[in-house]
C-alpha cells in the first residue's frame, strides 16, 4: 500500500516538470506514471483494487491533497479496463468488503468538493 501511495502523491507534487536544466523533471514524472501504470497492470489485482479503495477512503476529503482521489479515481478506472481479463483471477470477496468498508466510512448526506 506504501509504494502505491509514495507513487500517486509523487505523481501531484506541484512544478514537477520544471525541475532540472535538461527536464530532468519531465523524466522523473514518466518514470512515476510508468511505475503506477505498471503496478495497475503486473500486481496482484486483488491487492491493487483493494489498495486504491482504502486510499480513496483515507484521503476523500483529505484537503492538503485535493487532487489526489481524482487521480486514485483514474487508477480505478485504468484496472477496471482489463477486468474481463483477470475476473477468475480476482478475490471478490475482498474487493467487496473493502468496498463495503469504503461506503460506511463516507458521508452519504452531504456532497464534497473531490469529482470521485
């Protein structure tokens, strides 16, 4: 779970692409998105499921990192893309208690700011 984390919140570090003379800054934003896309597409999809719906609960309003269950969202969105593929493979009975424990966490009552 650390490493997905490290890697989305690295992702959204502000002026990123500016660093360096030579885009030093733009290389290491590839490298992050290569290494996310290759965690959605290679882990254990249980697990990576899991893992992006358990940061989705920790940081839904979470407001130093506004952007983040956006980007979390789009993770989800990218692995629900090759589920046909990997469903025999898949623990849904995980997969549902942490939606499950995602849903009672979350305040049906109001709206919040995040497009999740």
């Amino acid at each position: 779970m650390e490493i997905s984390e490290q890697l989305l919140t690295r992702l959204l570090t502000d002026n990123l692409d500016k660093v360096g003379e030579n885009k030093e800054g733009d290389a290491i934003i590839k490298n992050l998105n290569s290494a996310m896309l290759r965690t959605l597409e290679n882990c254990n999809h249980t697990y990576v499921l899991c893992v992006l719906i358990d940061l989705q609960r920790k940081y839904k309003d979470y407001a130093s990192m506004p952007r983040l269950p956006s980007l979390i969202v789009k993770c989800l969105l990218k692995s629900s893309k090759i589920i046909e593929k990997v469903i025999d493979k898949l623990d849904i009975e995980k997969i549902l208690l942490s939606i499950h424990e995602y849903l009672l966490v979350i305040n049906h009552e109001s709206k919040t700011t995040n497009d999740e």
